[in-house]
C-alpha cells in the first residue's frame, strides 16, 4: 500500500510537471507496464484529479482543469519558492493580503524543517526599502492566521497603545489589513466580549490545541467593527463632514469602510479621523468632491492652512 501510495504522489508529480505524456513515457519514469499505469490514472481520477487521456497509438494522458482545486505537489525548490513569494506579497500590504497569510499558514504548516530554514535564511538575507509604516512580522502573522484557519484558541501577550503589557486568550476570528496595518478580531474569553489587537503588538504564546467552534459574523460587519474600534481608540482628531456625491460614489472613493450616512440622492454624511488634521484635510481634497465639515474645528483650521498653501503655489511668479 505504501508502495502504491508513493507512486501516485510521483504520477501526480510528473502529471503537473508538463502537459502532455504518452503511457509508455510516464511507464518508462514509473517503472512499471502501461497496465498499472491505467489502474493508477484511475485511481487518481476518484481522488478528484481531473485526469484526461488520449486514444490512438500516440496516445497518453494530460492533468486538466477541474470543477474544484485538488492538492498539489511541490518540489523543495517550487515550495520554498511559493513561500517567499506569499510572504512578500503579505508583508507588502497587497490586496487580498489575508489570503497570503492563510495560504502560507497551510503551506508552512506541512513544510519540513530543511526548507523552513532556507524559506528563513532568504527572509533574513533581503532588505526591502521600508514604508511609512514597517512591514508585519510574517512569523506572527502565520501563527495568527493558522489559529484562525484551524478554530484554535490563541494565547499571546499584548503590549497596548500606552506600552503596558498584558496576557491574553482568545478564539481568534479574522485578521483585517487597513491601510499598512494589521489586526485581529478576536472573542477575548477573560472579558466575554471582542476585542480589536493590532497584530505588530502580539507575541504569541505556544498553543494548547484547545479548539472552539466559530461565532457567525458578517464579513462587512467585521470591517465595520474593527475600524470603528480602531478609529474610536487611536484618532486624536474627529471630525463629520457633509459630501455632495452619491454615496455609493463616495464609498468607492473612501477605499476603507468608514461609516457613510445617506443623507439624499447627492448628499452624505461621514465621521473621519485622524493623528493630523493637516493630512486629514489632503486626504479629503484627493477624494475630488466637495464638502463641508460640519463639525471639526481642527480639519476647518487645516483646511484654511492648506488653501493658503495652494494659493501660494499657484502663483505665477515675478519675472527676473
């Protein structure tokens, strides 16, 4: 049974290595007849592999696509490849970063020891030109979302926004990126309630292995959730302002699910924040649409000061 199960692996391999082999070739690299072969192809085809054969003397079998993704094999060089290649792709803030993580909590999960030492020597060998902000810690962010991908209890120690410290247990629900930032939305057990943990501040501990079943949330509603907290916790500067656009329009602009209040076909209503009202106001001006703050004496202040600056500039300068 071994024997046979190391063999479909090694035609599953060379089935995703090239798209076309005769049943002579994949007998010849198998060492075995055409016959066992056929029995092989059959038995990958029940396990989902979308297997399709050939008729005619020159003919053979092909690996194509199917309804559902089956697993794949990688080699040692392809695995180390996949997992550098997530790892960038989710430290670099692009879209859909939460599933890079996830994809490389699985993958690292099963990778054996040799090939996580060269995944972490190319890691420690590369300088990337930083951000405003500094890129995750890709280490916690795989604990993290390997948690969540197996309903797993985590433990970690927390540093807050005032630098003091605490020890925390969660069941871990989602991790959201806004902006440069990560953060995780998890059940707190001590507080019987959820709670918003900026994933650059967790260390986590080693699991239990203690499992939970899910809690149901809405994906929007997530979002929602962790940017009001967010927002709430770390804005020094809140302000409403009245947009004169359509609300799907001015939503699509926004880019982040900041609460928008339909007020008419061409009015809404936003509550903004942030640590800088000057930046505030630029990010506003960029949203390309007119406003009025209705409340926020720091963003009218901003506003005034940037106006001022753009008059300035806009002037044509006295000739030499």
């Amino acid at each position: 049974m071994l024997e046979t199960s190391a063999r479909l692996l090694q035609l599953l391999s060379l089935l995703q290595l090239r798209r076309d082999w005769t049943s002579g070739d994949l007998a010849e690299r198998l060492g075995v007849s055409t016959r066992t072969v056929r029995t092989d192809v059959g038995k990958l085809r029940s396990l989902g592999y979308p297997v399709e054969a050939r008729p005619g003397v020159a003919g053979g079998y092909r690996l194509a696509a199917g309804s559902a993704m089956p697993p794949l094999v990688l080699d040692d060089d392809e695995a180390v490849a996949v997992a550098i290649g997530l790892g960038v792709a989710a430290g670099a803030g692009a879209d859909g970063g939460e599933t890079f993580l996830t994809a490389l909590a699985k993958l690292e999960q099963v990778m054996p020891s040799r090939l996580k030492r060269r995944v972490e020597a190319v890691r420690e060998a590369t300088s990337v030109v930083p951000e405003v902000d500094p890129a995750p810690d890709l280490e916690v962010l795989g604990a993290v979302a390997a948690a969540i991908r197996n309903h797993e209890r985590l433990r970690f120690d927390y540093t807050t926004h005032a630098g003091t410290g605490s020890a925390r247990h969660t069941e871990p629900h989602r991790v959201v990126r806004w902006g440069s930032r990560w953060y995780l939305l998890a059940w707190d057990l001590d507080r019987a309630d959820w709670r918003v943990f900026r994933v650059d501040r967790i260390a986590p501990r080693p699991p239990t292995g203690a499992r939970f079943r899910p809690r149901a949330v809405p994906e929007d509603a997530v979002q929602r959730y962790v940017v009001a907290r967010v927002g709430r916790a770390t804005w020094r500067y809140r302000a409403r302002i009245l947009v004169h656009a359509p609300a799907d329009e001015v939503v699509a602009r926004i880019g982040s699910p900041l609460e928008v209040e339909v007020l008419g076909p061409r009015t809404c209503r936003v509550e903004v924040g942030s640590d800088d009202p000057d930046q505030l106001a630029l990010w506003i001006t960029q949203l390309g649409m007119d406003v009025d703050v209705l409340e926020g004496d720091e963003l009218r202040a901003a506003f005034g000061r940037l106006a001022e600056r753009l008059t300035r500039a806009a002037r044509v300068p006295p000739s030499p």
